[in-house]
C-alpha cells in the first residue's frame, strides 16, 4: 500500500484536530506535523518534506495562496490541497496546481474522493511501473480551466514571473512554476531541462547546431523558433538524445 505523508495547516487548533481525525481513518495517509500559520508551514515542510499539504486560505499575515505559491518553490515540492469554507477562491487555486479543494465542514463522501486522488498520483509517481496516458495538464486562462495534451506542448519556458507554455497551435501565460512543471511532467513524457529557463518536448527535437561558448542551439519540428542550450546540459542532452 501506498504511503503519504501529510502536513495539515490551519490557523484553527479545532479545524486542524478535525482533519488530523479525519484523516487518521485512511490507511494510506500519515499525518506528520501540523502548522497554525503560512510561515510555521514552510518551515515545517522543509524539515520534514510532506507529500501532500492540506491547506486552509483564509489565514492571518500570510494566506493559504501565498503559502501555497512559497511550498511550489521548494526542492522537494508537496502537492496541495486546500481546505477553505469559501468555494470562491477554487478557481484560484487551479493556479497552484491544487490536487483537490475541499469544503470546510468537511464531507466524508469529499474527503474519500480527494484520498483516492492522492493514491493514485503517488501509484503513478516516479519509481513505479503505473502512469496515467489520460492526464492532462491543467492551467487557468481568463477564470476558465484549459486541459493541454502534455504531447501537443513543444517547449515551455520562464520569463519573468510568468511561465509559456507553447504548443502546436498556441501559448499559454501561466503562474505556475518551472520546476514544478518539470516535476509534473519529466516523469511520464518526453521533457528535457535544455536551461535554467527551458523545458522542450524531446519528441520534437529535430537539430542540434554547435553555437558559441559550447552552447547549441535546438530546433523543433513544428516551429521557427531556435532554442539556447546551456553548455551544462549538451552532454546529458546528447546522451538522451542519441542511440
């Protein structure tokens, strides 16, 4: 059986004992520690590395989006589900690749449905043999939820505080972090960190031209654009690349 370590944060000391006994019902979820604030939570993800954060919105000083965009930069990155009485702040939520959002008071109905979810993203997780072909990536275009096919996506990159997802017919603005899409999508498809602020889809890698400094440049099937490849990442790239 699966195992998933789980840190509960909220600012309400009854909340917490609720979803912590809530919890305690499933199996496969290991409740490691609890937070009462967005600070504590941070500090107490990186001690001890959840898989999966349960996430109240409505906090003082720093709020659950905040928190939940600072969690997206760590190392080790949790996924996040929110726990809020307010529905409004679901579509906010998508912009932090939230697995689920919970309704406060909590419906067990709900909470088994969001368990499922979390088994299997960690049955299909690197390390094991299962994957999901149906998966798509999620992202939020002018309040609407957009599905992208991870195979139409030719590169994606970072500029700024905004990440490009281009595919064969568009691009996509997101605020979803870099790594954490690598994280997504390095596991089950074909993508390959080429820079620092680069991802390309190696399924349509078609040249790869020595440019300056022992940089390249990469193109790709379906597009004019000629892509930097840093100098530290030509010999890994080459070794996937080539038979």
């Amino acid at each position: 059986m699966v195992e998933i370590r789980a840190l509960v944060v909220d600012d309400e000391r009854y909340a917490r004992d609720e979803l912590k006994h809530l919890l305690n019902e499933f199996p496969s979820i290991q409740v490691i520690g609890e937070a009462d604030s967005g600070d504590e939570a941070i500090l107490t993800a990186l001690k001890k590395q959840p898989d999966v954060v349960f996430l109240d919105v409505e906090m003082p000083k720093m709020n659950g989006m905040e928190t939940a965009k600072s969690l997206l930069e760590l190392k080790k990155t949790p996924l996040i589900v929110f726990a809020t009485a307010y529905p409004q702040f679901a579509v906010e939520a998508f912009r932090y690749q939230a697995i689920d959002y919970l309704l406060k008071p909590y419906d067990e109905e709900q909470l088994q449905q969001t368990i499922d979810r979390l088994e299997k993203r960690f049955l299909s997780s690197p390390g094991s043999s299962t994957s999901n072909p149906l998966a798509k990536l999620a992202v939020e275009v002018e309040g609407e939820i957009i599905y992208i096919l991870p195979s139409d996506i030719l590169y994606m990159y970072r500029e700024e505080k905004v990440s490009k997802i281009i595919t064969k017919t568009k691009t996509f603005d997101i605020h979803i972090p870099l790594k954490e899409l690598e994280r997504r999508l390095t596991s089950s498809y074909s993508f390959f960190r080429i820079h620092k602020s680069y991802l390309v889809n190696l399924d349509y890698v078609s040249k790869l031209s020595p440019w300056f400094n022992g940089a390249y440049q990469l193109e790709l099937k379906g597009s004019n654009d000629k892509l930097s490849v840093s100098r530290n990442y030509v010999k890994s790239l080459r070794r996937v690349l080539e038979l």
